[in-house]
C-alpha cells in the first residue's frame, strides 16, 4: 500500500486529498493544525500539526515512521495569505504567511527527504499559484510566496533527481475554498489611499468567482500528479492559469501592468489577471 503525508488535511483541497487518496487504497496521513477534528476515514491518520512549529513537524514525521516504513508521496496543500497594499500589510503578518506557505512547507519536505532518498524514490507535489505568474495589486506578499515555492521546488528538483526523487509543482486558479470566501478580507489593508483600487479589485474577483475550480477538481489532478508514471514539472490549470504562464514568459512586466489596471478601471474581470486569484 503506498503511502501520501497530506497538509492541509482539515478543509479545502487538503481535505479533499485526503478523501481522494482514501477512497484510492493509499495508507493517507493527513496534517493540519486540528486535522484530529476531521471524521475518520479508512487508511486516514490525522496528525495535529502547526507547521510554523519545526518540533511539531519532526514528532510528526517520526509518529508517520513509526506506522510505516516508507512515504511514496508528500502532497504540499497547506498555506495561508495575508492580502492588502504592501504599504499596509504589517510586517508580522507577512512573516506568518511566509513561515506557514514556505518555511512549514520546506520544514516538512526537509524531514522526508531522507526516508525518499533511502528507499530509492518519492514524489514532492507541492500546490503553488498562477498568483505570481501574473501583476496583482493588493496579493504582493501572498504572490511573494508562492514565487518562492516555485523558485525552490526547481532547485530542489535538480538536487533529488538522482535518488529517483521527482518533484511537480501545482499553479491552479481561482479555488472554491474557506479562504477564497473571505477575498475581500484584504481591504483592512486596502485603506485611503488605496480604497478605490481595492474596491476595483474586489468586484472583478467576486465577477470571476463562478469560474473558480472546486477543491474536488484539485485533488483529482493531485491523485493523477501522483500516480502518473512521468509527471510534469509544472500543471497550470484552472480559468486563465495556462495564459498567465505563457503571457508572464512572453510580455513585458509594463504592458502586464497596464494590462492588469486596465482591467481594473474598466471593473471588468480579467482573463488570468488579477480578478482571478487563488485561495487554496
């Protein structure tokens, strides 16, 4: 029976991972802050975990190691966004979204790494954006990280290939999720100054909210990342994610800006722009 550690384990695509893989035979160890809450499923183990806390991380990994011998995949689901104009988000709440989206992430993979390299091979999948592959006003610090999730998932790529390691990167839309449901939470921090623009942004996300993918589609391309005999580096997918990705290789940084304010002044949704975010 293989076996997949999932973060994010307690609502949105983490949960409905979970429930993937279970209903897929795999031996699922799903972790979250109160993943223990969460009902119980066949071949489910839910871990509490606060990933920010790198103790917590470790007890995790060894409880894991404890009940099998062997992790065939980590799926990196969890994250968190602090969303407002750069100028105003407090730099705290910056950090927190970097130690949960990128340092709990590479905290876990660091305590994997080492069982995946002994057994001869493993699959890394960790649930970037196409936030940063596009110009978004008011999602900087959240954009900030998922760049940096990308940036060091190729890093790492080329450093685990040769233990038979592979590692695929997620850069999906728009999803229905808890977090997607509160997007306008980023105009605490979209005040004054910046007010009209966050309204302007506000409204062109709640037009493009129809088109989000649900966190069930997400889970099913997970599964597929994760059985697939030779998987992708990357898998934009979702409304708009494949012409972020090619417009962010193509176009030049001022035409994306315009671009992206111009969609904006108009209130009209814009194709892979900044009306369409993910929340995972």
């Amino acid at each position: 029976m293989k076996t997949i550690i999932v973060t994010g384990a307690s609502s949105g695509v983490g949960q409905a991972a979970v429930t993937q893989f279970s209903r897929q035979g795999f031996n699922v160890f799903g972790l979250a802050r109160h993943a223990t809450q969460q009902p119980q499923l066949p071949n489910v183990h839910m871990i509490d975990v606060d990933l920010t806390d790198a103790e917590q991380v470790k007890s995790a990994v060894a409880q894991i190691l404890t009940l099998t011998d062997h992790i065939d995949v980590l799926a990196n689901i969890a994250g968190t966004a602090v969303n407002g104009a750069i100028e105003q988000v407090p730099i705290t709440e910056a950090k927190q979204t970097f130690d949960v989206n990128v340092f709990g992430t590479l905290t876990l993979i660091q305590q994997t790494l080492p069982t995946m390299r002994r057994q001869g091979h493993g699959r890394i999948i960790t649930v970037s954006s196409m936030v940063n592959q596009v110009v978004q006003p008011f999602f900087g610090w959240y954009a900030a990280t998922k760049a940096a999730l990308d940036v060091l998932s190729d890093d790492l790529r080329a450093e685990v290939q040769q233990f038979g390691i592979q590692v695929s990167v997620l850069q999906p839309g728009g999803i229905e999720t808890p977090m997607a449901s509160q997007s306008d939470a980023f105009l605490k921090y979209g005040t004054h100054a910046y007010a009209r623009l966050a309204a302007k942004v506000h409204q062109a996300m709640t037009t493009t909210a129809t088109k989000n993918l649900t966190p069930e589609q997400v889970a099913t391309l997970i599964y597929q990342v994760a059985t697939t005999r030779k998987p992708q580096y990357y898998y934009p997918v979702g409304y708009g994610a494949r012409a972020a990705v090619i417009a962010n290789r193509l176009l030049p940084k001022r035409l994306l800006t315009k671009i992206a304010l111009g969609g904006f002044k108009s209130s009209k949704a814009v194709k892979g722009g900044a009306a369409n975010v993910l929340n995972q």
